[in-house]
C-alpha cells in the first residue's frame, strides 16, 4: 500500500512537471507570435514609408523638370 502511495505521488509530481512544462511551450509560442507579428508590421510600415518617400522624390522632381 505504502508502495502505490508513493507511485501516486510521483505520478502527480511528473503531471505536476508536465502541465507546468506545456505552460511555458505556450508561453513562448505566444511571445515568439507577439514578436512576428510586431515585425510584419514594422516591415508594413518602413514598406508604407519608402513608397511615400519614393513618390515625393519622384513628385519633387516632375515639378524641377516644369
């Protein structure tokens, strides 16, 4: 009897370990996901930038040639 206790408790202290090892899985698949979604957007935006500044060289330059 003493001897399926102790099996019982090491069983829970390993589910224990297991929960708490898939809670830091989804933890960083979380941040890794926070983190690749700030960078398509910050690559959205320096994309945005370039064409605005593109087309104002560009404008600037069609008004020089008048």
């Amino acid at each position: 009897m003493n001897e399926l206790n102790g099996l019982r408790k090491q069983i829970e202290r390993e589910y224990q370990e297991k929960l708490k090892l898939e809670d830091e899985i989804m933890e960083k698949i979380r941040n890794q996901l926070t983190m690749d979604k700030a960078a398509q957007y910050t690559k959205k935006l320096t994309n945005k930038m370039r064409d605005l500044t593109k087309n104002l060289v560009s404008s600037s330059a069609w008004h020089l040639d008048f």
